[in-house]
C-alpha cells in the first residue's frame, strides 16, 4: 500500500485529533512544544491524509545545538505503521531542518526499538554516540531510557525546483 500524505504545521486545533499519538502527558508536551513553535525554536509538521485525518506527527527541535535540528516527537498512528509514513514524515522534518539553515539532522533512538534504528539507518542516518533519555509519564513518574544518537548530514538543497549553484 502507497500512503500519500500532505504535511503542514501542527496548529492548536489538531491536539484534540492526536489522541492516539500518546497519553495526556504526551499531548501536554506537544502543546508546550507548539507554545516554542510560534517563536521558531521547534517545527511541529502533522501527516494528513487526503480526508484531513492527522496520521503522523513529529518535530524538529532548534534550541538543542547551532549547527543540528533534533528531530523528536515522532508518531505514526498505529494503523499505518511499515507503510512509509514515518521515512515521509523524517524527509518533511528534514526540509524544515534545511528551510533553518541547519547542516546536521540529529534524532535519538531507544536502545531497545531495532524496528526504528534500522528504518533511521536506511534514510542514511549513523551513529553518534549514546545519551538519556527521560519524559514524564502516567502518575507523575518520568520514563528515562538509554538511547543511541543518530546523525545525518543534510543537503544544502531540498527543493527540486532550486537551480543548482
């Protein structure tokens, strides 16, 4: 199957639609990250089908590091997993990451999620160290979990339309 989607900014008004991308926790950071979006610290992109309905969504985070946008926050909604849609939405971050004047796309990935890790590894990405990661989580807990850094370098033009230099 061949998933077609549009991708725009997350605006306030899809939070209620992105129930299934996490918990209340979950859509309480993406509120907060859409707050940093309207100051162009973050990009927040949403996948659309042709219908309208929100079947993906993640971000690209710019306050991290001057030369890198960190790519996080990603969902695909559960019925349209191994389809491409997460290799499509990485590409539409990745056009952001390049619009901000960003050489390097960075993204962070658990330990203990192959399935991600080798689709990362596909789209060119490579290892670049280890870190934490933590976020809350149900119960006022927070979630904290060893993670491989993943790098890509971007090139300078996206836009099949640019005249080369």
């Amino acid at each position: 199957m061949d998933v077609r989607l549009d991708f725009r900014d997350l605006a306030a008004a899809d939070l209620s639609d992105l129930d299934w991308s996490g918990g209340p926790e979950h859509l309480r950071a993406v509120a907060a990250a859409l707050e940093a979006s309207y100051a162009e610290e973050v990009a927040l992109l949403v996948g659309c089908l042709p219908n309208d309905r929100l079947i993906a969504m993640g971000g690209a985070d710019f306050r991290q590091s001057e030369d890198a946008g960190a790519i996080w926050m990603l969902a695909v909604h559960e019925r349209f997993q191994s389809l491409g849609v997460g290799a499509q939405l990485i590409a539409a971050l990745e056009h952001k990451i390049i619009d901000h004047g960003r050489p390097l796309a960075r993204m962070l990935v658990e330990h203990d999620n192959p399935r991600a890790r080798a689709l990362y590894e596909r789209l060119g990405y490579r290892e670049a160290g280890a870190t934490l990661d933590s976020w809350p989580v149900a119960g006022g807990k927070t979630y904290v979990t060893a993670c491989t850094i993943m790098e890509r370098t971007l090139p300078e033009i996206h836009d099949e339309h640019a005249v080369p230099h």
